[in-house]
C-alpha cells in the first residue's frame, strides 16, 4: 500500500514539475508560432485591472526553422523588408519629429529601446486600436496598444514587442 501511494505521488509530483514548464505563446497577430523556434527570453509585465504594460519575446530559429519562416514572412500581412519607416521608427527606436525626438515609445525596463537595431530581415506592426497593420497615425491616438517586431535573418532571431498604455 505504500509502495503504490509513493509511486502515485511520485508520478503526480513528475505531472505537477511538467505542467510548470513556461508555455510560451506569440500574439496572434503576427501569424508566428513560438513553437517553430526556442524560446530565449519572455517577460510580460502587463497586469492589475487595466491591463497596461509591456510583453517581450525573443525566439531563435535553426536553420532549416528560419528559411521556412522566412519563406512564410514574405507577402504575409503586417511584415515587411527592413528598414522600418515612418511612425513605427519613431515608435520603436526614436525620431525626430517636428524640429524634436520623439521616441522611442517600445522600451524595456532600462528605457531604451526594446526592439534591436537589425539591418537584415523584416519588421511587423498591429496597431490594436485600429486594428490595423500600420504605424501611420498612432503616436496621434490617446493611447498606444500595439505588437511590433523585428526578425533578424542573419542570427535567425525574432524579437516582438508589445505595448499597451
């Protein structure tokens, strides 16, 4: 009898350290799924009643992974070929807007930019409140709720970013 309630436990405490791994899920919005790649870093802040915060993803991709995403990024909706342009650099990295900088708005704990530099790859942006896959406009809106990213196809690394203000 108490061989078999130490096997029971046993395997409930094996189930329980298994259910605890980190599930990790994209936004939709991007049409990427994390499983596709490893996961290197996941942080979201976002909480309490309002929901406002950052999230923040970075997936590597093996090689044969990368060219498959690659291949699906190219004429998918919201990606496009790097550099990243009008109100999205503004919005991610910084600019200077009207005679001043502005930006960036995208940032990590440290209040830089969240998002790196990438020269190679392609960017995204889902403006959550137009529901739109553009940037043009947004730093007008009374808040900013949007998922930005940058996939990197010379580390084979996707960062995505997620503001909600």
């Amino acid at each position: 009898m108490k061989r078999s309630m130490l096997l029971c436990l046993a395997l409930l405490l094996a189930l329980w350290s298994a259910a605890c791994g980190e599930t990790v899920s994209l936004p939709k919005s991007l049409g990427v799924n994390a499983s596709q790649g490893t996961v290197q870093d996941h942080w979201d802040d976002h909480g309490g009643f309002h929901g406002d915060g950052t999230a923040y993803w970075e997936i590597a991709f093996s090689p044969e992974e990368a060219a498959a995403l690659e291949k699906s990024l190219q004429g998918a909706q919201g990606w496009q070929p790097l550099p990243v342009d009008g109100d999205a650099q503004a919005l991610l990295y910084g600019a200077e807007r009207q005679g001043h900088y502005s930006g960036p708005y995208l940032t990590g704990q440290d209040g830089e930019a969240l998002l790196p530099p990438v020269e190679e790859g392609y960017w995204f942006f889902y403006n959550k409140q137009t529901d739109s896959y553009t940037a043009a406009g947004a730093l007008n809106q009374p808040s900013l709720n949007f998922t930005a990213a940058v996939y990197d196809s010379q580390s084979r690394t996707l960062y995505c970013g997620e503001l909600d203000t």
